[in-house]
C-alpha cells in the first residue's frame, strides 16, 4: 500500500516538473482532441479504412487554414504598416503644431497670473509625464527587439507542435486505450463525462470570444469607415485586440484618439470616436453574459457574476477562471464526484 502511494506521490511530483517544458506538447495533445471529431466525420463521410487518410486531410485542413489566414492577416497588415510608419513623421508633426504648441502658448498666457507652487507643480507633472513616455517608448523598442529574437524559437516550437499533433491524432484511439487501462470502469465513465462537458465548453467559449471579437470589428470597421478614417483594417483590428483587454479596454484608444481629435478642431471626428466607444461598450456588455451562456451551457445569471467576480479577484485571467471554474463544478456535481445536499 505504501509503495503504491509512493509511486503515485512520484508519477505526480515528475508530471508537475514536467508540465512547464511540455505546453508545446500539451497544446498539440488539446488541438488533436479538438480535431478528433473532424477525424472520425471525414472517415465516416469517404468511407476511409485506414485512419492515415482521415487524419491526414484533417492535419491538411487545419494547417491550411491556420497558413492561409495568417498570410491574409500578415499581408494586408503588413502593406497598412508600412504605408502608416511612412505618414508617422508627419502626423508627429501635425499633432504637435495643432495640439501641443497651442497648449503651451496657451499655458505661458495663462500661467503669468497663477501662483509659482501651483505652475511648479504642473511643470513637474509634465516632465514627470513626458519621462514616463520616453520609458515607454524605450521599453516598446526593447520589446520589439525581444520579439524579433524570439520569432526563431516560435518556429522551432510550431514545427515541434504540428509534428506532435499529426502523430497524436494518428494513434489517438489507442492513447484512449491506453488511459482506460489505468482506470476503474466507473472512474473511466465520470471523466468522460467531465472532459465531455468541460471539451464542449472550451470549445463554447473560444467561439462566444470569436463572436463577440467579430461584432466588435464589424462595429469598429463601420463606424471607422463611416468617418472615413484612413487604416480602417489596421485601426479595427487593434481596437478588436485592446477589448479583450478588461484592463485597457476600446476607450484606451477610442477616447485619447477623440480628444486629439478635438484639440486640432476636428469635431465631427471626436464626437463620432465617441460615440463609437459608448455604442460598442454598452452592446458588448449587454451581448457578452448571452454569448456565453448560450455557448458554454451557464445560464446568463451564472456567466455574468463569473464573469464579474473572476475579474474582480483575479484580473484578466478570472474572465477565462470565473466561468471555467463554474463549469468544472457544474460537471462534477453532474458526475457525482461532488455531493452537496445541504438545508438550512
């Protein structure tokens, strides 16, 4: 008996060790759960014997997707940047001679009839302003620098992953064997269970942020084109990938955007950018509980406080804890694993 809690006690200690160097590995071996479905539907559609041919086609499908919508991305994007960091300077300048320069004129007229504490005080913020901004910027250039540093090793790592996922899905059926010998028939059927429903959930969850990512493109988009803005594709995406940021959020970049915008007299830019950042929080906030209910099996009640207090405590990464961790309980209970059965 104690032998066998050692064994157990190792087994657990070396998978804890080895977790933090295998997220390639783990990432390939949820991938080809994901695609194991789309596996056994192509087998049954072409009536296909050998389960290479199915796995293959479905391995071709899903790098061809990945491959093609990553080249329509980096392609279009990459003509908007190049064409924008060419217009940079300028607009540096346009900022500069329509915002800045009018508000220190303005500020050297009105700080003649202010106390001397009070026109150090702003001096001070000011410089303790633009030093933060310079720390920014040196701190964005070293990241951009590491990035590029690291672009080598993600290649490594996403060769590694695709190598691993065909050979998963591959011997998939006979890795589900191999998990149901160490297990009891009545433990065997529980997990199913849970993995069954935490699978569909994860699943549910990935296509509720698409969905809610895309209403928030297409309403970015159109109200960007609507004002005729130049970079519409370039600005829309980056508005989309500061809204899945809880802490930053659209108005990060719609609202600074706006008040520029109304410094240089601009005002029909300013109240749109406006208007843009209320119409897509209010319809975003009032979406987002169904989505994810209808997609991850909560009721709306349930997503919204996970979604709340999971912010609440623990940040960005309680949105994706919060309704996980009421999914998982939900699932067990289900199971039977968690029996509660109080009264008062």
């Amino acid at each position: 008996m104690l032998l066998r809690w050692f064994w157990r006690i190792v087994i657990l200690l070396l998978v804890f060790f080895l977790v933090p160097y295998s997220w390639t590995l783990i990432f390939a071996l949820v991938t080809a759960m994901l695609l194991d479905g789309l596996v056994s539907s192509i087998s049954d559609t072409f009536k296909l014997k050998k389960r290479l041919w199915s796995v293959l086609i479905a391995f071709l499908v899903y790098v061809g997707g990945l491959l093609g919508l990553a080249f329509i991305v980096i392609s279009v994007l990459t003509k908007q940047i190049i064409n924008l960091s060419q217009k940079t300077p300028g607009l540096v300048r346009e900022i500069y001679s329509s915002v800045i320069l009018p508000f220190i004129r303005e500020w050297e007229k009105y700080s003649q009839s202010l106390p001397s504490e009070v026109i150090r005080s702003v001096e001070d913020a000011l410089e303790r302003g633009i030093t933060s901004l310079e720390r920014f910027t040196q701190n964005l250039v070293e990241s951009t620098v590491q990035l590029v540093t690291v672009v080598p090793g993600f290649l490594i790592d996403f060769l590694i992953y695709l190598i691993a996922l065909f050979l998963i899905l591959l011997e998939f059926p006979l890795i589900k064997l191999k998990v149901r010998a160490f297990l009891k028939e009545s433990t065997y059927q529980k997990m199913s269970l849970v993995f069954r429903d935490l699978s569909k959930a994860g699943v549910g969850f990935l296509k509720a942020q698409v969905f809610l990512s895309l209403i928030t493109f297409t309403m970015a988009y159109t109200g960007l084109w609507l004002l005729d803005v130049p970079y519409t594709l370039l600005l829309s995406i980056l508005i989309v990938f500061v809204d899945i940021l809880p802490i930053l959020g659209t108005g990060s970049v719609l609202v600074p955007w706006a008040v520029v915008a109304l410094f240089q007299g601009n005002q029909q830019l300013g109240i749109g950018l406006l208007i843009m950042f209320v119409v897509i929080t209010i319809i975003r906030r009032i979406v987002e509980p169904k989505v994810y209910s209808a997609n991850m099996g909560l009721t709306p009640l349930a997503a919204l406080i996970s979604l709340y207090l999971g912010f609440k405590i623990l940040g960005f990464i309680g949105l994706f804890l919060g309704p996980a961790l009421v999914i998982v309980y939900e699932t067990l209970k289900k199971a039977g694993v968690i029996k509660l059965n109080i009264r008062i």
